[in-house]
C-alpha cells in the first residue's frame, strides 16, 4: 500500500514541528537546569522568573531596577513576565497547580493569606530579620501581609483613595467646597447634602459614584468595605473566625443602607458611562493617586485646582480608609528562593522604595520614603500619606479572604441592582463566609 | 403590488437590523480615531457626534505599531501564524478521523465514535490544567508548539466533517476501491473534493476560533514576544486605567482579517452551521 504524498508530507511536518519545540524549550528559569540554590554570593549562574500584572509605568521601573540589580549581581538574571491584570489570578493558579509557578510573584495584598495558607509561598521573616528593615514598613500594611505571625511577601508600595470632586460643578451650584485638611473629613450627611444639590440626571450628569459602580472584582470591593468600617462595623472577628456578628451587626446595616439610599434618590447611577468623571458627568468620585497622573495624561484639559480638587474620603461614626496594594512574594516551587530575595530586596528595600516612588508617585509603604520627599507632605498627595497612616484598615487577613471579596460585591450588587431585603443579603453573606472560613480551619 | 409591499417591508427589517448591527463596529471603528479624551465625551446623548470624531487622530494608530516594548505587528504575525498552521493541521487530521469514522468499517467504530463525541460536553476549563501539565511535562510551555499542537484535534471538527462526509454516496467510494484505489487514495481523490464546503467552513471556524483565543495562549505563554493577541489587547487594560484609544484601534485591525474572510466565504459558514445543526 502506497502511503499518499499529502499524508506522508503532513505527519512528518507535523513531527518536526514538535521536535522544534522540544529543542527551543528548556531556557526558561524554572526548567529543571540541576543545580542547588548556591546561597549569597554564589557565581553560579541563576535565572529568577517573575511574573506581575500589565501597567506601563510600573514595568519600566521595574526594568530599571532589573538593571541595576543584575549590575550589582552579575550571576543572577531576573527574567520579567508580564501578565494581563483582568486574568493575572487564573494564569497563577493554573502555573501553581501545574508546577509551572515563577520564582517571584506579584499579589494584591488581601490574597497573601490564601496562597500562605495554601502552601504557594513561602514566609520571609527570617529574610527579613537579616536585612529587610521591617520595621520601616507602615504597620498597617505589614499587618496585612501577616498571616500565623508571619510575614508573607514584601510591598512595592500602599494605596489609599479619596475624594475625588468637580469643582466647577459645585462652584456653578453654589455648594460649599469641603475641606482639603485630612483630619477634617467630610460626615456622609455633608456628602448626601452637596450630592442632592449637584445632581442633575436630566442632563446626564450624576452626583456621586461612591464605590466604583456596584460590579466584582477586588477593585471594587477595595472601595466598598470602608462604608462598613466607617459606619462602626466589622466585616470578620477579631480573630477571624467568623462574620456572625458583625457583617449583619446594625452599624454594617446601616452602612449597606446608606449606600443603597444613594441609587434609591437616584444620586448615584446604577451605570455610568466609562470615564464620567473626567468627562464632566460625574460629581463626587473616589480615586487614588494614580489617577492624579492618570487624568493629567489622558484629559490634559480636566486640570487639578480649576476643574477638579481632592479632599479626604468621607467618615461616618469612624474615619477609616482602605488600604494595601500589591506585593512581591517568594513562591515555594522556585528553586533559588536566596536569590530571590536579593531582588525581593532590591526593589522593596530602602533604596528601591525611592526609586519607585520617584517614578511611579504611588503612595510609599516605607515610612523612611514618606519622610524624604516634602511633596508627599503637601497637597494633594498628604491626604492619602495621613490616611494611610492614621486612619487605614487593612482588607481581612484570612485564607478565605477571595471568598469574602466576592461575597462583599455580591452582596452591595444584590441589594442595589436586585433591589434584595438588606437583612436576608446579609444573612446570606455571613452564610457564605462562615463556610469558607470553616473549610480553612 | 402587495408582492412589492411585502418585499420593501422586508428590505427595510433587514435595513434596519443591518443598522443595530453595524453600529457599534461602526463607533468602534470611528472610535479609534478619536483622542482619549473624546472617547466618551459625547456619549449620552445620540448626536452625530456620538459616532463621529470631532478631532481626527492617527494617534491611537502610531502608539499601537510604534511601541517598542509591546509590538502590535509582532502580536498580529505570531497570531497568524499560529492560526494559520493550526487550521492547516487541523483541516488534514480531522478530515482524516471524519473519514474512518464516516466511510470505513472497523471493530468497536460505533462505541469508539460514541466516546469521542462525548468529549463534546467536556468544557475547556476543565481540560485546561490536565492540558497545561502535559506541555510542562513536554517542556513546551512558552513554546508555539503548546499553542499549535493541542488545538489541531477538535471533536467538534470531526463531527461536522463525518455529517458532511456520509452524504457522499458510498458507491462511489467502492468503485474506486475495486480499481485499486487505496483508502488514502480515495480519501485524496475523492472525498476531499467534494467536501470543498465542509472543509472551507472548518477552515473558517478554526481559523477565527485561533484568532479569537484568549485563555490557552494566557496561560501557557509568558514570554512577551511570543504572546497573541487578544492577550495583548487584554492588557491594555491594567487595574488602574483603561487604554481606550489603544483598544478600540487595535479591535478594529484585528477585526480586518475577520470581516474579510466572512465577507468571502460567509455562505459556506452559514451552510456548515445549519448542516451541523439540523442533522446533529
């Protein structure tokens, strides 16, 4: 029998296409090269893949403090890879589950208690003792990076949000501006008075968008947590063990109502067109630094001081602010976890603390940073500094933190969009957190 | 006269569902030459200016093929060739199995068959970690092999191929075989031929669905360089901000080669969409 050409021609294409690969792979760091960690100082040559999530600025930095790095420690190569964000968390967990994790990961901050817990990463105390200056990170953010009282992965930076407000729309309405002094914070009621008297949905132009809209996503449950906290409630006990108790309390109830009475009076819009603030229909928004350097790049006609202003974000019974943002962690599976923290340190230490503010103008979690820089002592950029460091709370430390995310969301969506008994919301919240709790005890 | 009425009625549905469909392409592409700042500005109320751009712009165009450190022209080259090499693959191995399994006789085909078009109700993302670990294993991750090899076999292909196939009569193929022709050689000479639609529809969905993917390329590619598309585009939105002006260009070249190929061979998609269908 004849083997046809097409046939013949195809299979063997086929075949050399797989043994191409099979010869072109094995370069990347995690591929089993042989070799043990050779510790500090070793002129073994050592490859450190590091994954994060897209954002162009911070990647630049990042690639010059590579340099640096690999100048000051020419046996070692850290390899960048960068991830989308919108699906950064899948792409982990499969690599994780596959063994084909990095050596160094990026993770938002309330996630370092899951992937502790789960064995992923590996605590970095010891790493820290010997020269990390721990004691130099806010103690905010270092208790929410601590999990079993240890300390999980190293900050690039904090992040806090606030305020954010048109001016002109409050000019044109005549309402009085709030305060740019961080302890003077405007009460919910201030916010719900000038809300009613710059809203003008008529025209397409909304008052408030108190929590980035009402979606998922660890964004939006970032801004929506401190209406609990504000209103004098709690989200976990103190020890984490569960949320009976205190995310039904009356304090979180209240919270919840409050915010639904913003999109009940129609203040608020249960859709907002994409960059509403900067494009003038929007009053009241919450944002944090970055926006600062964002709105200037994208809406250089929408200017700091004549069209829009900052002040501190709202208090109600208590002034509380988010914060945290992301981390570097070490992950178990890399094979040069010494190596790794050299470049953990290099661009979380002292020195590359500044070299990040300076190009990234995120809020510092180095307080040696706060202090070197006068700008960040002046407006706009003081208020989030004072928040973060008088008036922060971290997101709850607790393995089943994804959980409690998605069920925060959940619950404002439900009760906002699905016009849902608040009471029974919250019953089915605390039900679903409790559950994910038990299962990591 | 009620024949004409009936008939300019009808033109004027399909006018204005044609409409509703083509309007978003149509601020999407009108969109991309828009500064940033006017993306949305006029948004709210329905006004020329809500679809065209009052400043004209090739801006969004130059920051997507002149940045150097995310090249658009790379992503769309590795895009096309992965796609192009995978349709290639799988229109040879696919018509191959929709072949046995349609026209020859062998132990256990009807049970084998039943089994494999079973997988059909397996979703991606259950296969997805399985899959991943195998091209660990392979030492293909970061590799286009990952991309390339475990997207050629598509149960979904094979059964649309062996629906096309078993309306060729058999007679055919036996006279064949009684002048000695193999059954490669049959394969060759007569059954592709007259599955030309069948293999033009198959050439177009995995094709498109190659274009289109997202979530493998996500996850076993890392290497910049060597990433697809939608990957890319995906990240031109990072937690902070959304590069609209990036997007919506890069949404509209990418969607080129997509409405070019439907422009041309739309019938046959359509055709292998209801054959599959009616006789699924």
């Amino acid at each position: 029998m004849r083997k046809s050409k097409l046939v013949r021609a195809m299979t063997g294409l086929l075949l050399a296409l797989t043994v191409l690969a099979g010869c072109s792979s094995g370069g990347g760091g995690n591929a089993e090269t042989g070799g043990s960690s050779a510790g500090e100082g070793g002129s073994e040559k050592v490859t450190i893949k590091y994954w994060r999530h897209d954002n162009d600025v911070e990647v630049d930095t990042l690639k010059q403090l590579i340099a640096s790095f690999q100048k000051e420690h020419p046996n070692i190569t850290v390899k960048m890879e960068i991830i989308p964000y919108a699906d950064y968390e899948t792409k982990i967990r499969t690599a994780l589950a596959g063994k084909g994790a990095p050596d160094v990961m990026g993770i938002d901050g309330p996630n370092v208690a899951a992937y502790a817990y789960q064995d992923a990463v590996i605590p970095l105390d010891d790493y820290f003792a010997k020269d990390g200056d721990l004691d130099d990170i806010a103690k905010p953010v270092r208790d929410s990076l601590t999990y079993n009282d240890q300390i999980w992965a190293a900050p690039l930076n904090d992040a806090s949000v606030a305020m954010f407000y048109n001016k002109k729309m409050f000019e044109s309405k005549g309402v009085e501006l709030p305060s740019k002094d961080p302890n003077e914070a405007w009460t919910w009621e201030q916010v719900l008075d000038a809300a009613r008297k710059i809203n003008d949905p008529g025209k397409g132009v909304y008052a408030i968008d108190p929590a980035w809209g009402v979606g998922a996503g660890e964004g939006s449950a970032f801004v929506k947590m401190p209406f609990i906290w504000q209103a004098g409630g709690e989200i976990l006990s103190p020890d984490g063990g569960t949320a009976d108790g205190y995310l039904n309390s009356p304090e979180s109830k209240r919270a919840i109502e409050f915010f639904n009475s913003l999109y009940t009076e129609k203040l608020a819009a249960k859709e907002l067109p994409p960059e509403a603030f900067e494009t003038g229909k929007l009053g009241i928004n919450v944002s944090g630094p970055w926006s600062i350097g964002g709105y200037a790049a994208s809406h250089p006609n929408f200017k700091l001081g004549e069209d829009w202003d900052i002040a501190p974000l709202w208090k109600d019974a208590k002034q509380v602010t988010p914060n945290g943002s992301w981390n570097l962690a070490i992950t178990k599976q890399s094979k040069h976890p010494d190596e790794a923290w050299l470049f953990l340190n290099w661009v979380t230490g002292k020195e590359g603390a500044k070299v990040w503010y300076e190009k990234t103008k995120n809020l510092p979690a180095r307080l040696s940073v706060a202090d070197a820089y006068p700008e960040l002592k002046e407006y706009p950029m003081n208020i989030f500094v004072e928040q973060s460091s008088s008036f922060a709370h971290p997101r709850p430390v607790s393995p089943a933190y994804p959980t409690i995310s998605k069920a925060i969301t959940d619950l404002f969506e439900e009760v906002v969009l699905g016009g849902k008994n608040i009471d029974d919301s919250l019953g089915k919240a605390v039900e679903t957190i409790d559950k994910a709790i038990e299962k990591t005890k | 006269m009620l024949k004409t009425l009936s008939l300019t009625l009808k033109l004027m549905v399909m006018l204005a569902l044609a409409f509703v469909f083509i309007l978003p392409i149509a601020w999407m592409a009108l969109g991309s030459f828009r500064p940033h700042e006017e993306i949305f500005k006029f948004a709210n109320v329905l006004e020329w200016r809500t679809l065209f751009p009052v400043e004209w712009t090739l801006q969004n165009y130059a920051d997507l093929f002149f940045d150097t450190a995310e090249p658009f022209s790379r992503f769309i080259g590795n895009t096309l060739a992965v796609a192009a090499t995978v349709t290639i693959f799988a229109l040879f191995f696919n018509s191959l199995a929709a072949f046995a399994f349609a026209k020859m006789n062998f132990r256990f085909k009807r049970i084998l068959f039943v089994f494999f078009i079973s997988a059909l109700v397996i979703p991606g993302e259950v296969t997805l970690v399985p899959t991943y670990l195998l091209m660990r294993n392979f030492g293909w991750i970061n590799t286009y092999a990952a991309l390339i090899v475990p997207s050629v076999i598509s149960v979904f292909a094979v059964f649309l191929l062996v629906q096309f196939f078993s309306e060729i009569p058999r007679a055919l193929l036996e006279a064949a075989r009684i002048d000695g022709a193999s059954w490669l050689r049959v394969y060759q000479s007569i059954v592709l031929p007259a599955a030309a639609p069948a293999l033009v529809t198959l050439a177009i969905i995995t094709f498109l669905g190659q274009w289109d993917s997202y979530l493998w390329p996500l996850v076993v590619i890392s290497d910049q360089s060597k990433q697809m598309l939608q990957v890319a585009i995906a990240s031109f939105t990072n937690m902070e901000m959304t590069e609209w002006g990036r997007i919506l260009a890069a949404d509209t070249v990418s969607s080129i080669p997509i409405l070019l190929l439907f422009a041309f061979l739309q019938k046959y998609y359509v055709q292998g969409i209801t054959m599959s269908g009616v006789k699924g």
